[in-house]
C-alpha cells in the first residue's frame, strides 16, 4: 500500500515548553486584495517531536501526519538550521 503525498512545510520554533510537541510557525506572502501590497501572513502548527530535539529558534521541516490529539497533526522531519 502507497502513501498519499503529504504536505510538508518549512517554518521557526516559537514554542517547546510541552513536552514531545513543539509550536512552528509558517509564514507565507500574500498579495492584499484591494491594495496589491505584500503582507506577511503567520500560521501556527502543533507538531510532533519525539526526542525534544527541537529549540525555540530553530528552523524545521515538518510533514502532515495523521492527527495524534487535538490540535497536533504535524510531525517534526528534520532540524534544518539550529538557533542563533
């Protein structure tokens, strides 16, 4: 049985404080509607982390996954550039 493709993002640590999960935040630039002007858009995603490798700061890799409580349906793939 083949895997459907999943979403994968790229994004910054803004929380770890729970423990096997961390907070990323993706930002995407969108075109205002009426005004044309590029405007920086956030989204918070819950993501699985199951050794807490990841710190606030660091740059990530996620991918979707099935969901694994509330909110969490997003798993950590790899640390690509760790905080400064």
């Amino acid at each position: 049985m083949e895997r459907g493709l999943r979403k994968v993002r790229i994004g910054r640590v803004v929380s770890d404080k729970m423990d096997k999960t961390i907070v990323v935040a993706v930002e995407k630039l969108v075109r205002h509607p009426l005004y044309g002007k590029t405007v920086k858009r956030t989204t918070k995603f819950k993501a699985h982390d199951e050794n807490n490798e990841a710190k606030i700061g660091d740059i990530v890799k996620i991918m979707e996954t099935r969901p694994l409580s509330k909110e969490k349906r997003w798993r950590l793939v790899e640390i690509i550039e760790g905080a400064k």
